[in-house]
C-alpha cells in the first residue's frame, strides 16, 4: 500500500516553529546547491506540484525557487533523514541555485578545520 501525501508529512519532524530544514541537492551530480526551510504546506506542494516551494522566515510568505528569477528547482526526489528532522530534495537545477546568482550557495568562504585528522 502506497503512503498518501499526509501520511508522509505525518513522518516529519517539524520544530518548534513548524519548520523543517530542506537541503537541496542536485540529483545527477550530488552537488550541494543550498538550504532553506519548509513548513507541511510547502513540503505539500513540493511533493504535488513538481517544483520546490519554501517559507519564507523573513518575509512569512511561500516561495517557489524560480518564479521571479526563472531558476526553478524541478524536484526528482525526495528524502527523509533518519531523525525526521531534515528533508533532502533531489532536483534537476535549472539556472542558478543561489540569490547572489552562483550556482550554489556553497560557494563563498571556505571553513577549513583548524585541527587536521592524522
């Protein structure tokens, strides 16, 4: 018997906030394009539609990656973390991920750890 969308939402870990973090990632190469967070409607019609949509935490509104820039996100997967509380989005990438206009928001300064593993 195949899960229907509520039953699948039901599995995820939302915060306090309603929120759950969702890491988007590209689904031929692995790349990491960025993060960005989600509520039950958003995953809702992520999950429907086809294309990623987000809540917006600054602007309390939904988003969906593409609409004004034209770098829609086209979703080919989607998974669950062990704990519930992280949604990973396999999409088909089309233009930039990043608001800066960079393929990924990954990009930027480097964190190298100050201590190396022997």
């Amino acid at each position: 018997m195949t899960e229907s969308i509520d039953e699948r939402i039901a599995r995820v870990s939302f915060d306090a906030n309603g929120l759950v973090a969702a890491i988007v990632q590209q689904h031929d190469t692995r790349e990491v394009l960025m993060l960005a967070w989600m509520d039950a409607e958003a995953l809702r019609r992520t999950l429907t539609s086809g294309r990623v949509t987000f809540w917006s935490r600054s602007r309390q509104e939904y988003w969906r990656k593409g609409d004004t820039s034209g770098h829609v996100q086209l979703v080919r997967g989607a998974r669950l973390d062990c704990d519930g509380d992280a949604v990973l989005l396999l999409v088909e990438q089309v233009g930039a991920a990043c608001h800066t206009g960079t393929r990924t928001c990954f990009d930027a300064d480097d964190l190298d750890p100050v201590v190396a593993v022997p």
